[in-house]
C-alpha cells in the first residue's frame, strides 16, 4: 500500500486522457451497469476497498497543485 505522494508517470496521464477515455465512452454505450457509482463494490468488494483505502492514503501532484492554486 502507498502512503504520502505518488510518482507521476507522464505516458500513463497521456494514456488515461485519450484511448482509455475513449474505451470508456464505448464500454457505457454498450453495458447498462458500467461507470455507475458504487458498481465497483458489487463486482470486486476487494479491490473497491483497497481503491478506497490508497486514495484517502496517497496524494498526487495534481492535488498539491490544485490546493496551492485554489
């Protein structure tokens, strides 16, 4: 488990914004049930909580930047 800053990748923010955006797009076009809130917890509890755990654990640089420019 992570605890404090995460390393920022530069190829995976890329990656996030653009073909991952788009492969979303489709997947909520074609599943009923996909990107809902709470989906998480009904197909995997066991990554759902430990997702929930590093993101109240773990700050990223976007954040710090977003609280000194608020």
């Amino acid at each position: 488990m992570k605890f404090g800053v995460r390393k920022p990748s530069l190829k995976r923010s890329i990656s996030a914004r653009t073909t991952g955006r788009a492969k979303r797009a489709v997947k909520k076009a074609l599943i009923p049930g996909y990107g809902k809130k709470g989906m998480g917890w009904i197909t995997n509890p066991k990554k759902a909580a430990y997702n929930k755990v590093y993101h109240k654990t773990s700050i990223g640089v976007g954040d710090i930047l977003k609280k000194l420019f608020k």
